[in-house]
C-alpha cells in the first residue's frame, strides 16, 4: 500500500497533475469540438459552388482548424471554462508553496513505508 501512496507523491499517476496541464487539456478538448461542429456546418451545403474542389475543401478545413484553435484560445464557446470548473478540484494548484509542502507529505508517507 505503501508503493502506491509513493507513487502518488512522485506524480507519475495523474497525467493532469496541475491545473496548467488540465487546462490546457481542455482548450485542446474545446478546439476538437470546435472543428467537427465547423466540419459539420460546412458539410451542411445545399448545393456545390463553382469553386468547389478537393484543394479548395483542403484549404478549408485548414482554415477551419485554425478558427477553432483561435475560439478555443479565446475561449469563445466556454466549453475549457466549464471543464476547469468540473474538474479543477481534482488536481494541485500550480503555486511553488503548495507544491513544496505537497513533496514534503510524500516524502513523510515514503519515510512511513520503509
């Protein structure tokens, strides 16, 4: 039991171990979303354009990517906020004071187990 509580402590166990990994797991997250509801609205075209061909469709996917990535910076949606908010308790704060004493409760649990 005690291996576990070291291996907590060393922070191998959480891949989202402070809240700037989890947020930026979740603009990641709103960007994706962001780029299928575009796909989606454009693939929802009623009839084919003049200028329609696969290089201009390549062309605008990468446009569309790249508007979703500046929504999702911007937090446009909002979707990276509510993840933070459902979320945010359940990793450590970025502060060097927290993660200082965090380390010393690990070391304490390693010392308890040997």
């Amino acid at each position: 039991m005690q291996v576990s509580n070291a291996t907590a402590a060393s922070g191998t166990s959480n891949p989202f171990e402070t809240k700037a990994a989890l947020q930026k797991a979740a603009q990641q997250f709103e960007a994706v979303f962001l780029r299928q509801m575009i796909g989606a609205m454009r693939s929802a075209s009623l009839a084919e354009g003049i200028t329609d061909s696969s290089a201009t469709q390549q062309f605008q996917d990468m446009a569309d990517a790249r508007t979703a990535d500046a929504m999702s910076t911007k937090g446009a949606m909002g979707i990276a906020e509510l993840l933070m908010h459902q979320f945010g308790a359940r990793v450590k704060d970025d502060s060097p004071a927290q993660t200082g004493s965090m380390a010393a409760t690990g070391t304490a649990t390693t010392a308890e187990g040997v």
